[in-house]
C-alpha cells in the first residue's frame, strides 16, 4: 500500500507543477547569459591583445615543433 500512496502523491505533484503557471517564462536561462558574458570577455581580450596572443602561439608551437 505504501508504494501506491507514494505513487499517488508523486502524481498529484507532478500534475499541480504542469497546471502551474510558469512565472520564468520568457526569461533569458542562466547559461545562455553565461554564455554570452563568457564570449563578450573573450572579444574584449583578444581584440587589445590580438598580435601579442598570436605571436605567444606562434612561438609556443615553434618552440615545440623545432626541439625535435
């Protein structure tokens, strides 16, 4: 009997959430914000710093690839 009461109060639950009205509808999700902030601070480094980025990859690579 104990499963199906649990059952029953799992349903009832579950229906009130779907009948429930949404209040955070329509808003932005934490992770599309996230994700927006994430490249915004990315653009904001690489543009002042474009050359000085590539050149520190340029010779990272070199230095790995000439050493053998």
């Amino acid at each position: 009997m104990r499963p199906f009461a649990f059952l029953t109060a799992a349903l009832a639950a579950l229906t009130a959430r779907l009948d429930a009205e949404d209040l955070e509808r329509g808003d932005v999700p934490g992770w599309v914000m996230i994700t927006v902030m994430t490249a915004a601070l990315v653009l904001a480094i690489l543009v002042p710093f474009r050359t000085a980025i590539v050149d520190a990859v340029t010779n990272a690579l070199t230095s790995v690839t000439s050493s053998g």
